[in-house]
C-alpha cells in the first residue's frame, strides 16, 4: 500500500505487472509472494527515489530495481523496454481489496508470454507462467487467438 501511496502522490504513470496482473484478469487468483510493477520511462528515477525515501532499500540491477520493505512481499521495478509502454494501457482494480493499476488484459498476457519464452528463468518459474497463460485464457478466450503457436499447441482452445 506504501507503493501505491507514492506513485499516485507523486502522479507517476505506473501499473503492477505479472502475478499480481493475472490475478486480477483471472477467475481464481493464486498467492504470489512479489509485486511486479512498472512505471513511465521518464518516472523511473524519480520511482526509485520516492520509494527510497519511504523506507524501501533499492538494489538496480540491468533490468529491474528490486525493493524490499518491512514486509516479506517483495517488490520489483521493471526496467526492461518492452513493459514501459503498459502503464499507458493500465487499468484501474481491486486486486485483493487493494485499489491499483494493473496492466490491460493483453499487456499483461504478453508479459506473461514473454516471461514463459525467457529460459534464463528456472523451470518452476517457466511452468507457473505457462499455468497464468493458461488461467487468462481461460478466463477470457479471446486471447486464444493472440497465442503463438507453440502455446496453442499446448493449451487447449477454448469452446
């Protein structure tokens, strides 16, 4: 919630991305144990040092900046260039009683996708986001047909 607090004090483009995306898209959330955010270009610095200032500890690396609060949910900053046009597209949602930004229903299903194609990523990391494909498509079969075909070939299509 401090997350929240900063970016919308602060009137920073912003939406969560990932687990905490899927969960809000999908009819049945699953627990995750990080938050998945993403902010404007522009707003990444300023991000960083706004939750600084609010008692976070930021560690940069190449493609994120990862937070750690007082909590133990983990709280990660993407940097990469593909996500930072999502928060344009993001919407407004209750993700577990807590008012946020999350990622449009195909933003989220591409970062999904790219997270499943990204085989630096251990393999029980691969299979959940392999299983939150599956839990968005089922949920909206629409994104079916936005699937490439080694994912159409593996999930089934739906009626």
């Amino acid at each position: 919630m401090r997350l929240v607090d900063c970016l919308e004090r602060a009137d920073i483009k912003w939406c969560a991305i990932g687990g905490v995306a899927v969960n809000h898209w999908a009819e049945e959330p699953m627990v995750t144990q990080d938050v998945d955010f993403v902010v404007a270009a522009a707003d990444v610095d300023k991000a960083v040092s706004l939750l600084s200032d609010a008692g976070f500890s930021a560690d940069r690396f190449r493609w994120s900046v990862n937070f750690k609060g007082q909590s133990k949910v983990s709280i990660q900053l993407s940097t990469e260039e593909v996500y930072l046009s999502f928060p344009d597209r993001s919407v407004a949602a209750d993700v577990h009683g807590i008012l946020l930004r999350v990622a449009s229903l195909e933003d989220t299903l591409t970062g999904k996708i790219l997270a499943w194609r990204d085989f630096t990523h251990r393999q029980s990391k691969r299979i959940k986001d392999f299983a939150d494909i599956a839990r968005l498509v089922e949920s909206h079969p629409v994104l079916w047909s936005l699937l490439p075909e080694s994912l159409q070939s593996e999930i089934e299509k739906p009626e």
